[in-house]
C-alpha cells in the first residue's frame, strides 16, 4: 500500500514538473508546405517590443458564412494568435455586428459611415442558392488611434474561392501594414513636382491622402531653379522620394540637372509621364473626335541615360476597360460599356512585391516602354495583354471605333511594358556633358538607389464629381474597382521601405477548398456509403467468423 502511495506521489510530482517545464518551454511548430503560419521577420519585427495593447475587433464572425469564408475566418484567427505569440499585447476579438435584429441596421449604417462597406455574397451550398452580407475588415486601436485593416483582396474577374485565397496570402501583409501605422511614427519626407503643370491637386488627392498615412507630403516647385539653382538642390535633397504626376510643359535643363542630382545623391523618384498629347474628355464633344500628338517634355535624354525609353505611340489592345456611353435619342438612351482599346488593363506574371497577388491595373492612351543595356536592374512591373498594336502620332481618335469590329489578327505586337522599376547606381545624364550651371560637389554616379517610371499619367488620377475627389481606381460606371492605387502605394512602399514591409507581399500560400458543386451532385452517393459500407463490412466479418468457429469446433 504504502508502495502503491509512494507511486502515486512520484506521478503527481512528474506531471506538475512536465507542465511547469512545458510553460516555460512552450514552441509552436509550422509543419505546413507554405509556412503560413510562420510569422515573417518583417512581420515580427513591427511588434516585438510593443509595450501597450493593440486591440483588434474582426468583424467575421456569423453562422451563415460560406465555406470559403470560413476558412478565412479560420485563418484570421490564426493568423491572429501567431501574432499573439510574439507579443501578449496584440490582443483580438471576433464580433458579428449582425447577430441582433434590433441593432442590425443601425451597425450596418455605422459601420458603413466608417468606410467599412458590407460585401455581398452567393452562397451555394447543399444543392441551395442563397445571399449573405459580411463585413470582410478589422478595427485595430492603440493608443488612441485607430486602423482599418481589409480582410479582403478583390480582384476582378475572381471567384468567391479565387477571392479567399487571395485575401489569405494578403493577411499578414495587411495586418502587419496596420500594425505599422499604429505603432511607427512617420519618418519619410515625399515632394509632389510642381511646375510644370502637373496633375492639379484635386485629381491627385486620394491617393496624396492614402501617402498621408505613411509619409509627411509636401509641395515643391522648380521655379527657384531660374534664380537660386543650389538652394533648390539642398531643398529638395531634404525629401527621400519625389513624384511627377502627369507633367505637360517641358522640363528646362537647369531642372532636369537639379532632379539628377537629387537621383544621384540617393534620392528616390516615381514618375507618372505621358508621351501622347490626348484626353478621353477632349472625345465628348460634338464630334466625338479628337487628334492625338506627341508630347516633348525635354526628357528623352534623360531616362535614355537611366535606361529606359518612354515611345511616342498609342497603346491598343483587345484586352481592356470599357468606355460607357450614352447610346440613343433623347429620353430613349441608354448608358452601354462599349469595348475601348485604349484603356489597357496591365497585369504581370512578376512575384515582384509590387504587384504580387495585385489587382488590373487600369491605363488610358499609355505609351509602350523600351528598356535598354546598362549597367542598372530593371523589372517589368506592368505589361499589357499579348494581342496589342501600336498606333503612332498624330493619329484621329474617334469615338466611332465603339461600334466598329476590331481585326484580332491586327493585334500582333505582344506584350507591351507600361511601368519599369530601375534599381542601381545611376550613372548621371551630366556625366561628359557640361552641366547648365555649376554647383557644389556635383556627382557623376549616385549611391544606390530605385526609380520607377510609369508610361501614363492617367493611372495615378481620380475622377471629381462635384468638386469632391472620388476613390482612385473606381469606376462608377461599372462598379469595378482597379488595383491602381494600391499599385502606386506598393510603389512608394518599395522605394521608400527600410523595413521589408512590402516583402511580406511575396509569401505565397495556397488554400484548398471543398468543391460543392460535386458535393451537392454526389452527396446521396457517399451518404449511402458511409451508411451501408460498414453494415456490409459488418456482415462479412460477422459471416467469415462464425464461419471459422463453426469449422473450428464442429471437429
């Protein structure tokens, strides 16, 4: 007895030694493929040595979900709690703010005022069509601030599993970006060129306000180059990034030196140009026609020196956005998306970080780029479909071409590179020239640094509707919403990440799913199996044994 006691106490001791050594030894393990759960070092590096809560309300949460959602539930959660495991401060909850009938309008309404916009859902489940609203986005609060973190990723064209898997291999990237916001301060200083009648404020404004919450933005003109081109340097080597959005009056040579410089001082720029003189809304008019003309903004030098060359010719292809028009007369017309061939939608097969998992990316009148041998890394971001032609200048564009059938076989000019990031270190377009003025300590070869350049100013504009700027990329014609601003923020982040933030983009994950249309076609068939099979099984082994038995012991 008393060795059976002795016995009992030793296992007690052992068990309480195991899970006191187990708390202080406790490790996760990722034994999937991917490494989904693995957190990336960027990732983790955000919020190690955060000291107050984060607090994160998920709004997916409900019993009529799809599958697929659910499974982005389930990974959120996930997702969630390996965060969780790095630091005790992140702390989550998931909440349906659809749950109570009484309330069910009003969250809607206020979540909705937020910018937190319900997503409407076809759910086919069990043979049965039925309509589900969800609420894809998270709150994230800290201190005071607060976050909204997307849950989901749209793409156009993607079904409701396409649309789950993208929004899965999106998640770290979107929470650790909102971690980011909440916990870093700005540091990064962006320019906006003014001057040369660039892009108006108001055309640039969502996307200068999505930069907001990144960077500090500031205006900056060349204008002083005329009278002070040294102050007008040291001025503009303050910023880490400068943008070109749209110019339309040639860049003096005083300028284009104090921009090379700036490059070859480590500065970082995004250029947005268009090489064709021509304006969709010049086609509204009586006519319906307009002449497209090349543009010269004195620049040819210098991105030929950088690499690239921006051609003065007209991108068409099959492949594109629509342009919606009214059709009829008086008060019988109607608005149609009539095929447009100069609105090319740019896509890649790149796993570049900046458009990894993206969305089409909508152009208008872009113009091809060439890339040419040096001694800089160049990637081709965006390119257009492969049945393309290219039209040069000057060349009528007309609205007619709506109603005209388009000749595939005229389409023969492959893909066309729109948008081209330049990495390196930059020889200068001044090298063996002699610069329009001397400065101090002027530089032959920079230290290195990225550019990007961009073959349409229209990618970075967005439509006003009564004086008030509309969501970049949306069109509110067909209710698409393109991938242009995120691009361009992609873009920004890589030009300006010291992080590796945008680095997390490239985590590749795949998601299986069910198909339920075979299991709504096939499901009597495996309920009978699962049902009849082992009655069978049971039967036979029941046969064979008393079988055996009766043969064992009639002898």
């Amino acid at each position: 007895m008393n060795k059976t006691i002795k016995h009992i106490v030793i296992l007690i001791i052992a068990i309480i030694a195991i899970n006191l050594l187990s708390s202080k030894l406790f490790k996760r393990f990722d034994l999937t493929a991917d490494n989904r759960y693995t957190l990336s070092a960027s990732a983790t590096e955000i919020i190690k040595d955060l000291d107050s809560p984060i607090v994160i309300d998920v709004f997916l949460e409900g019993e009529d979900f799809p599958s697929e959602f659910r499974r982005l539930q389930k990974e959120t959660k996930q997702l969630l709690e390996e965060f969780a495991t790095i630091n005790n401060n992140i702390v989550f909850n998931f909440l349906n703010p659809l749950e109570n009938e009484s309330t069910r309008e009003r969250n809607i309404q206020q979540l909705t005022q937020r910018g937190l916009t319900p997503m409407q859902l076809s759910v086919q489940e069990n043979g049965k069509a039925t309509q589900a609203v969800i609420f894809p986005w998270a709150l994230a609060s800290y201190n005071e601030q607060t976050v909204i973190i997307p849950l989901v990723k749209n793409k156009i064209g993607a079904s409701q599993q396409e649309l789950v898997s993208n929004s899965v291999q999106h998640l770290e990237y979107a929470f650790a970006d909102g971690f980011s916001k909440l916990i870093n301060p700005k540091r990064r200083k962006i320019a906006i060129l003014k001057g040369n009648d660039q892009l108006q404020d108001r055309y640039i404004a969502n996307f200068v306000k999505k930069l907001g919450e990144y960077y500090y933005i500031a205006p900056f003109t060349l204008d002083s180059v005329a009278t002070n081109p040294q102050n007008t340097l040291n001025a503009i080597k303050d910023f880490d990034l400068i943008i070109s959005a749209k110019p339309t009056e040639a860049f003096s040579e005083d300028e284009k030196f104090v921009l090379d410089q700036f490059t070859m001082n480590g500065g970082k720029s995004l250029w947005l140009i268009d090489a064709v003189v021509m304006e969709k809304d010049s086609l509204y008019n009586d006519t319906g026609k307009n002449y497209a003309v090349s543009r010269e903004l004195n620049l040819t030098d210098f991105f030929f020196k950088y690499g690239v060359r921006i051609n003065p010719y007209m991108v068409s292809t099959l492949y594109s956005a629509p342009i919606t028009l009214a059709m009829g007369e008086g008060s019988q017309s109607q608005f149609q998306h009539l095929k447009w061939p100069y609105s090319p939608l740019a896509n890649t097969n790149s796993n570049h970080p900046i458009v990894n998992n993206l969305n089409l990316v909508k152009f208008d009148f872009a113009n091809p780029i060439d890339t040419l041998k040096n001694s800089l890394k160049k990637t081709i971001l965006l390119e257009t479909a492969t049945l393309t032609k290219l039209e040069g200048t000057p060349r009528e564009v007309s609205l007619r071409l709506v109603t005209q059938e388009q000749n595939p076989q005229s389409f023969n000019k492959g893909n066309q590179n729109l948008a081209v990031l330049i990495e390196g270190e930059f020889q200068s377009v001044y090298s063996n020239r002699i610069p329009p003025f001397n400065i101090q300590k002027a530089l032959n070869k920079s230290i290195p640094t990225k550019m990007i350049v961009i073959a349409d100013g229209d990618v970075i504009k967005n439509d006003v509707i009564r004086n008030v700027p509309q969501e970049l990329g949306f069109d509110r014609w067909t209710g698409q919403t393109y991938g242009n601003k995120e691009f361009l923020l992609n873009a920004v982040n890589y030009l300006l990440d010291d992080n590796g933030l945008i680095n997390i983009r490239s985590k590749e994950i795949a998601v299986a799913f069910l198909n339920q249309q075979k299991i709504a076609s096939e499901k009597t068939k495996w309920q009978l199996i699962n049902i009849l099979l082992p009655l069978v099984l049971l039967l036979v082994f029941g046969f064979i044994f008393n079988y055996f038995r009766k043969k064992k012991y009639a002898s």
